[in-house]
C-alpha cells in the first residue's frame, strides 16, 4: 500500500468475495479494521460514510487513570 497525506480507508474484497475495510494511517499503518465482512459493497461503503460524520463528534473517555492524567 502507498503512503498518501492523509489517513483513509482502504476497500477490499477477501478471498470469499466479501467487503472488508482499513482505516489506515498517513504512514500506511493499520490503524482499525472492520468487525465483521460485508456482503454489499454499498452497505460496506455506507458504514465508513456514518463513522466519518460520527467520529466527527467523538470525545475521548478512559479509564480512571486516563480521566486523572487529563484533568
């Protein structure tokens, strides 16, 4: 895979024919994969549509120790 500017996400069909995405980073490094494959090459693209905007919004919460080193 090529090192590109910006993190994305790389679209593949595995060796059952399903859908399967990285996220990957700047740097060409795994950074999440999805759960579980998909059939629907739409639904596959639809899903990484809703994380975009949902993540968006997304705070970071931890564990106590986390909450402490924060504060």
């Amino acid at each position: 895979m090529q090192q590109l500017p910006v993190s994305y996400f790389y679209i593949y069909q595995d060796s059952r024919q399903a859908w399967n995405w990285r996220l990957m980073s700047r740097r060409g490094q795994v950074i999440a994969v999805n759960p579980a494959a998909y059939d629907d090459l739409a639904v596959c693209k639809e899903d990484i549509k809703q994380m975009t905007l949902d993540t968006a919004l997304a705070v970071c919460v931890g564990d106590n120790h986390y909450m402490r080193s924060t504060m």
